[in-house]
C-alpha cells in the first residue's frame, strides 16, 4: 500500500484546499448576509422590508417601484424628473411614484418600467417621458453611465452575482449600520427629487449665468446617431404589450427651450419630426394611450424665466406640465375610473 504523500508539497496542497474552502465559505456567507439584509430593499429577503436609507435614484428606484402604496409610475430621467409625483397624485386621484434617474436613456428606462409591472401587474397609469436620447439609432442603447441593471434582474443568479460587488458590499456594512440606529432616516418614499435648489445653489437663479446655457443655438445638422433608424420605438412597442389594455399611458415630450429647438427645413428638424412620428406610431399601438408634445415652438419654449438651460425646465412649466399629463389620464380613463 503506498503512503500518502508527505514533505512540502503534500503541506502546500493541504494549505491551498483549506484555502479554497475557507474563501468560498467567506463568500457563501457574505452572499448569504447581503441576501438576507437586502440593501437596496429589491423585497427579494425572506426577512421581510424596512425600507432605505436616504440615496440616488438609481438604487432607491428598486425600492420605490415595487412599493405597493403606489399605482401609477412616471418614468424618465431628469428632463421629467420635476414632476411633483404628489401633485400629479392630486390631480388624477391616482398614487404615483416619480421614479425618474438621471443621465439614463431608453435601455434602462425600460428596465425600470418592467420592474414597476413586474410589482404592479395592474397599474392605473404611466407616464413615460421619451426625449432626444430616445432618437438614437444604437439597438444596445448604450450608455457610457453606470447603471445596476442587475439591481433589477429577474433572474437570482443575475442579482447574486451584482451583490458581490464591492461598491455593494459597501452598502451592506452602512445597511447594517443603519439598521442598528433607533431612528433611522428613511428615503422619500414618492422619489420626488426638486433640482431647483442644486440648480440655484449654482448660480442659474442668475439671469446672466444661465443664459448662455439655454440660448445656445443647435446645429442645423442632426446629432451624430440620431437621425434614424430609431430603435427605441421598437423597444417601447414591445414594452407595451406587458401593460394591461386597460391602463392609461401617456408619453410626455419634455419642453426645451427655444433656441434647443431645430430651425425648420433643417435635417435636425426632418431627424426630430421622423423620431417623434416612430414614437408616436409605437406608443398607438396600445389603446389608451396618448403623446404630449412638449417639444415644439410654443410659448413656454420662449419664455427666458422658465428655463435653467436648454433642457431644464423650472417649477411653473413643470405644473403645467402635470395639469397637461393629468387632463391626458382623465381623456383616457373609462368613466367609472375617473378621479372624484
């Protein structure tokens, strides 16, 4: 019988296997920890929910749109993010969720408003609010911002493999302190996020600091990518068939400014008309439904005080705005639906 091998690589092996196993414990039971504490409250822990701690949007979102408190999302980025979701709540009698995330385009719009029907398979409305990123012609729609697309995974293995990130195991050590506290500071609820404050704080309250951002004329060219095809509209008819017949969506064209306006005759503005005319033909594909066209030479667009830049409106339009998303809903809605 031949004897087990011995000297140092016999010592060396039995060194790398206690190694290996006590790495894949560790890991087994990080995952095991970070599952059970949920950081960013996606409602996958058996443990039940408690809410986050104050954050950015991209992570809240998670939480935010699988609430049960809310029946109607508005889903964008920071061109609707100033929508009031509590005003707009009042207007329709309908609880919305304002889950809006800056720098985001259609790739991960999309992903949010399959997360929102994954946990409200019968919502009352959504509003969506496709803008110039909608106009590209990558079918990826990739963008060079970060976004934890696994955060919103409808697969187990997708999102076990996100929370070994270290950014997240990160979250992990502050949900552990956070939970600890006895009152701890929770993250709104609605997702309602007001620019306005960041926007001041950084001079636009000055007539002579943001006129050189809104008043800066577009080309008569169309932006490189963007003068069709236009995926997006693909995308958002495909997203379309999971919201219920019954459901009104309304899809918003955010306001710009004038002069972010194209002159007409121009390609720029034969690009915009043929990428609002995909989305409009997408979006009539489900029955009630309706496109607001905010992106057009209208008053507002002139007005020099309703503007921070070119694509950044301020309160009174963005009320306007909401009277114009609620009037939309209540167009679409069956009669025995209507706001009291």
């Amino acid at each position: 019988m031949a004897a087990p091998p011995s000297g140092p690589d016999a010592a060396w092996g039995g060194f790398a296997r206690g190694f290996l196993v006590s790495a894949l414990c560790l890991v087994a039971g990080y995952l095991a920890l970070a599952f059970a504490l949920d950081p960013y409250d996606s409602g996958r822990s058996p443990l039940g929910t408690v809410g986050i701690r104050p954050q950015g949007p991209r992570t809240a979102a998670a939480s935010r749109g699988r609430d049960p408190a809310f029946r109607g999302a508005i889903i964008g980025n920071s061109h609707i993010q100033l929508i009031e979701p509590e005003r707009l709540s009042g207007l329709t009698g309908i609880p919305f969720v304002q889950l809006a995330i800056p720098a985001t385009g259609p790739g991960e719009q999309f992903v949010v408003l399959d997360w929102f029907l994954r946990h409200h398979p019968h919502p009352q409305a959504i509003v969506l609010a496709p803008d110039d990123f909608w106009c590209g012609d990558d079918p990826a729609f990739r963008n060079d911002k970060p976004f934890p697309f696994w955060l919103f995974a409808s697969d187990l293995p997708g999102y076990l493999r996100g929370l070994m990130r270290y950014a997240v195991a990160q979250e992990v050590i502050e949900r552990i302190g956070w939970l600890t506290r006895k009152r701890r500071p929770l993250a709104r609820a609605d997702g309602w996020w007001d620019y306005e404050p960041d926007y001041l704080r950084l001079g636009f309250g000055e007539e002579a600091h943001r006129a050189p951002y809104r008043d800066k004329p577009v080309p008569d060219g169309p932006e490189r990518g963007r003068a069709g095809p236009f995926p997006a509209a693909d995308a958002l008819r495909a997203a379309l068939r999971a919201v219920p017949a019954q459901t009104p969506v309304v899809a918003v064209l955010p306001p710009v400014a004038h002069a972010a306006l194209p002159r007409p005759g121009t390609p720029r503005a034969a690009a915009e008309a043929a990428c609002k005319a995909a989305i409009g033909e997408a979006l009539a594909s489900h029955p009630r439904s309706a496109l607001l066209d905010w992106r057009r030479d209208r008053p507002e667009a002139r007005d020099p005080d309703l503007f921070f830049d070119g694509s950044h409106y301020r309160h009174p339009l963005a009320r306007r705005v909401s009277e114009d998303i609620a009037a939309a809903i209540a167009r679409l809605r069956a009669p025995t639906e209507q706001a009291p």
